[in-house]
C-alpha cells in the first residue's frame, strides 16, 4: 500500500555519515516533533536527482526555514558513503540531510519503490517530496515518471506549505 497524506511515516532506520563515519538515524530521530521535507529520489548522482531535484530544494532553503521547516532530507536506495560523496560533491551537506535507504527497506515501507532492473539500477525509491509534520504526512508529491522532477519539485511544495 502507498502512503498517503494524512499517513504516519513507518518506522525505519536510515544510514547517515558523520565526522566519526557511519551511524544510525530512526525515522522518530528525524520526524518526531518536527516539520521536514523530504524528497525521495531514483539515485544519487543520476542527471535528474543531480541537475534539476535536488538543486531545487538546496536554492530554497532560506524559502523553506521561513515557512518554519527544521530539516530538509533527501533520501535515496543508495548506500552510506555514496550518499556522503553525493552531499560532498553538490556542495549541499550544510543544507540538505542525506539519508541512506542503502536496502531500500523505507521506500519499500511507503510503497514508493520503482522497478528500475531494466536500466541496470534494480528496485529504488521512486521521485516524490513531501512535508512531515510531527511524523505525518501533511503533503504529497509522487512524480510520475522516474526521469521527472516537475510534480515533486521545490517550488511545488513550497507552493503548498
């Protein structure tokens, strides 16, 4: 079943790196009393993830924190220290949080995940973004097509905060 707006975001744990290397963060550690945007992604360092979703979201941060959001996260099937290179090479870890879906276990709990075998990439996280409030989903924004970021972007979510 995919989640929903007005759905509670299911328990799970992320990979993240630190200055002491790899550690756990739980979905209570980024959610619970706390409003986040999360964006989901196919990949890191895929053209679309790379050049036009993730960029939205990093040039709007100043937009986002005055609409009182405490975290922006992008979350991807991509393990730990992928995800670290890719925070170090957009130049967006002061920004962005980059939470490791390395077994993909959190797509598969939100029933967003995207069959992407053909292509080489196995199962990842399909493209969305949305808005957790306190743990729920308050917004929404499931991109149709993996090679998109139109439904999902920035200005969209920001547009619906």
């Amino acid at each position: 079943m995919t989640i929903k707006t007005g759905d509670r975001i299911p328990k799970a744990s992320f990979s993240v790196m630190t200055p002491e290397g790899p550690a756990v963060r739980t979905t209570d550690e980024v959610f619970k009393g706390r409003r986040v945007v999360l964006l989901g992604v196919p990949g890191a360092f895929t053209p679309t993830c790379s050049n036009t979703h993730l960029p939205g979201f990093a040039e709007r941060v100043d937009a986002f924190k005055e609409k009182k959001i405490d975290e922006i996260a992008v979350t991807s099937v991509n393990d730990v220290f992928v995800m670290s290179a890719w925070a170090k090479d957009t130049g967006t870890a002061d920004r962005i949080s980059f939470l490791a879906d390395g077994s993909g276990d959190f797509a598969r709990a939100l029933g967003l995940t995207l069959d992407l075998s053909e292509r080489g990439l196995g199962v990842r996280s399909q493209r969305y973004s949305m808005l957790v409030e306190d743990g729920v989903v308050k917004k929404l924004n499931i991109e149709a097509a993996p090679g998109k970021a139109d439904a999902s972007s920035a200005e969209v979510l920001l547009n619906q905060i």
